[in-house]
C-alpha cells in the first residue's frame, strides 16, 4: 500500500487522448485537498473549478433549516495523529486524508487501548486499504487505518490528537447556467464533498466541468445548468432554495464514477420512462458495449433528492461502475490508479452523445405523405451524412413513414431499433432535401 498523498500521485500513470487528459489532471490537482461537506476543502476545489468555468458560489450558513434538515456545524481540520506515549506516530492525517472519521470533534489526550478500538475503522478483507467513514450528524471522533496497522496496535495507551473545528459558518456549494434557446433546462450535478476519492467523486467534478467547457461553445436549445454540491444536503438545500426554478428542469443527470474501466451504468429516474431514461440507454443500447440498466430505488446519490415525490424530476445517474459496485468503493484505493485519461474521455463523449441526442429530439412532419417519395432524384440514395458517414436507405424510409408530427425523432429510433443519431442524421438530409419540416407544436 502506498500510505502518502504524494506516492500515491508519483504512482499513477497517465494515459488517455483529448480533453481526458485534462480532466485526469484536475483529478490529480483535487486529490490532496480534504473535502467534506462543508468547509475550506470545499471551497478550494470550488476554486479549482472556477479557474475553467465561471460558476457561482453560494454559502448557506449553519442552523439554515432546509426541508427536514437543518444546514450542519462547519467543520475545518489542520491535523490529527495516533502515537505512542513515547511519540512514534502510528496514524497520521497528514498521510492520507482517509485517516480521519470526516467531521471528527476535537480531541488531545491519552486513551486506553480499549476505548481507542472503540473509534478505529479497518477492513480486515482488504488489510491494505483505508476505509471512508464519516460521522456527519452525530459528534463523534475517530480515525480510519488500514487493517495491518490496526494489528500493531499493543500498546496499554495512546495518544489522539484531532485538531479540528466544529462550530458555525456556512455550506458552499457552486452553479453555473449555459443558457439555450428555451428556458428548459437540462440539469447536471455532482457532489463535492469526497477527500481524496478519485472515481466516486472527483471523475464527476472533472466530467461536470468539461461537459460545461464544451457545450458553452455550442449553440444549445435548451439551457443546462450545473451544481456542485455537496452530497444530500447539498442537493437538499439547492432544492430547498430554488423550488420554483426546478420546475424548468425537464432532464438531468447525476454525474459520478466515471472515470474507472467498468461498464457504464444507468439508473433510471423515478419516473423510469421519462425522454432522459430512453435516451440513455438508447445511446448506452448502440455503443458495442455491455452495460447495466438499473431501475430506481431511493438510495445512492442525488437522484433521490431530485426524484423525490415533491419535485419527481426526471433526473438519473450515468456512471461506469455504480454505487457500491466496485471493490474500492469509499477506500483508499480509490486512488489515481483506478481512474483513467481514456476512461474519463469515453465517459464525456457518452455524455455528449445524451446531449446531442436530446437537443435534436424533434418531432417532424412528411412533407410529401402520399406514399414514398422518390429518393434517387433527391439524391438521397447513398447519400452521405453530415459527419461522413453514409445515410441508411431502411433509416430515411422510417423517418419519413413515421414523421406525421406525433413520433419524436426517440420514438422513430425506439420503434426502429436504430441509435438517436442515425435517425437525427436522416431527419436533417430530409429537410434539406424539402421533404420534410420540422412540426410546430
């Protein structure tokens, strides 16, 4: 096991093409930083972020009630350490951000071993790896250490110091609004709360950011907003904050676990057939890859808030491996080793691919309805789309057959069998060709 923040950096490699590389090195700028949340962690990532997209931060201070929640305490920490009374440090914060119960209260004094154990976390089946445990809501101190070092323990007495600060201040949490042709928005969320946890955390805030980067250069139809909150309370509190602006949110995706080489996952909304659902597995169906559908249930991350019966907003989760589905869950080997360049770059042109395929989800109207029109005079037949590849002739007849201004271009892919794209590529050649219009409704 490498027990250093600074090893554990030297030991990964990276190895990707594109925009996956500058996504890996902001996982690798973030990874040090101790994030909880709430506190300073949160805002320097937050500042990371703002070095490439112009978001806005928000503080919400302690005692805020928001729902059936009340904004917690903000905690800070600048050290904490086991030693022996003879001062050989056993544990130590400062080599891993993981060895410390996150939101620990303070503590300097001896303690018998026995008390001790009482507030030590391992994992006797992976005796190298720290585990993340967290006591947000019920004071508490501890640390976490990997089963191997838990066996030295033999001493009658330790001492525990956690240099912490437990008191009021505030929540942090960021958006940032590319606004579209409609005031519909696509919403896109990731938390922000993880110490050093690469795949299950950092790879959503990287993908988040760079998902941004693009489609601000884009010419969107609908607007997307991105949040980076904290987990559950913070998507508690987004919602508690604007619930009237969350009902222009009509698709959204909670971005997490998208950096490691599982196949992609998809959990649907609450609603399961809502256009986000579909289209998803639509593109998840068409990619020559494996991949999990998993129906809703009301725990893992964000979508719970978001689907909520209150709001039942039409939000699921995209990942690779999903929640609790790979061994390195919420330990320290969720390290710069799991998550890859290449990995992180699939990741977002899938993400692309959702986008793209919901902005071109248009229902259209045959413009000659009475039986096929010809194809050859248009030059339609082995005609060639706008991204080089040749048009399907089986593609253009489903489109026009069912294009009477009641199938979506999703409905004609779904009643098809055919991927989004293939269908938005025939629609388009269509109405350059004046066969076909897109239908007001």
């Amino acid at each position: 096991m490498v027990d250093s923040k600074q090893g554990q950096q030297e030991q990964a490699t990276v190895l990707g093409v594109g925009v996956g590389d500058e996504m890996y090195r902001l996982i690798e700028e973030l990874y040090p930083i101790c994030r909880s949340i709430t506190g300073n962690g949160v805002r320097e990532t937050l500042r990371a972020v703002h070095r490439l997209l112009p978001i806005e931060v928000y503080e919400v201070a302690s005692g805020t009630q928001v729902f059936d929640w009340t904004v917690p305490k903000e905690w800070n920490i600048r050290e904490a350490y086991i030693e022996t009374l003879q001062g050989e440090r056993i544990v130590d914060f400062a080599h891993h951000n993981l060895h410390v119960l996150n939101y620990s209260t303070p503590i300097d004094r001896d303690v018998g071993l026995e008390e001790l154990k009482g507030h030590l976390f391992s994992l006797p089946d992976h005796p190298d790896w720290i585990p993340y445990r967290t006591s947000y809501y019920n004071e508490n101190w501890g640390f976490c250490l990997t089963d191997n070092q838990l066996r030295t323990l033999n001493d009658d007495a330790y001492h525990v110091r956690i240099d912490s600060d437990l008191s009021d201040g505030s929540l942090t949490y960021a958006e940032y609004l590319i606004p579209g042709e409609s005031a519909e928005e696509v919403l896109i969320s990731c938390h922000i709360c993880h110490p050093s946890l690469c795949n299950d955390n950092l790879s959503g805030i990287a993908l988040a950011t760079y998902l941004a980067r693009e489609l601000e250069q884009r010419t969107n139809r609908y607007s997307y907003r991105f949040v980076f909150i904290p987990g559950t309370i913070g998507s508690i509190t987004w919602l508690c904050r604007n619930q009237a602006r969350a009902r222009n949110i009509v698709h959204g995706l909670v971005v997490v676990c998208v950096g490691d080489d599982g196949p992609f996952s998809y959990k649907k909304s609450r609603q399961g057939d809502a256009e986000i659902d579909r289209m998803v597995l639509n593109v998840l169906s068409h990619r020559d890859q494996p991949f999990k559908e998993i129906d809703f249930y009301p725990y893992g991350y964000d979508e719970r808030q978001y689907c909520s019966p209150g709001f039942n907003l039409a939000v699921g989760s995209l990942s690779r491996s999903s929640h609790g589905d790979f061994p390195q869950y919420h330990t320290s080997a969720d390290d710069l080793t799991l998550v890859s360049a290449s990995n992180l770059q699939a990741s977002l042109d899938a993400y692309l691919e959702v986008a793209e395929g919901l902005e071109g989800n248009r229902t259209y109207v045959n413009l000659a309805p009475n039986c096929e029109p010809q194809l050859g005079k248009r030059g339609l037949y082995g005609a060639v789309g706008a991204q080089g590849e040749p048009l399907d002739t089986m593609t253009i007849l489903w489109v026009l057959n069912l294009s009477d201004g009641s199938h979506s271009v999703l409905d004609i892919a779904e009643r098809a069998g055919l991927a989004v794209a293939e269908v938005q590529a025939a629609a388009r050649a269509l109405c350059e060709s004046g066969l076909l219009a897109e239908h007001s409704a």
